[in-house]
C-alpha cells in the first residue's frame, strides 16, 4: 500500500499549484492518483508502491 501521507500531499499540492505555475496542479493530481492507484490495486508488487512513493 502507498503510505497515507500521500493523499494529504496531493490536495496540499493542487492547492498551492497556483504559487507556483498553471502546469503545477499536475505533481499534486498524480500524488494523489498514485495514492488511489494503490488502494484500488492491492495486488501489485511492493516495488511498484515504493516507485510511487519516491514520486
């Protein structure tokens, strides 16, 4: 599973997106989905949800 931190993060990111740019608001949406990706698929090898979770 990907850590829980991480659907806290992506909101955080999309809220904050425009401080930095329009195109900002991506990084937070695909922390999130990564998150969801997990929850949806427990199945997957651990090396996948460490690969989200470095992203």
């Amino acid at each position: 599973m990907v850590n829980f931190d991480h659907l806290y993060r992506g909101p955080c990111g999309l809220a904050n997106a425009p401080r930095a740019n329009s195109m900002a608001g991506h990084l937070g949406a695909a922390v999130t989905a990564g998150y969801f990706r997990g929850e949806d698929h427990p199945e997957l090898e651990d090396g996948i949800f460490k690969a989200i979770e470095l992203n």
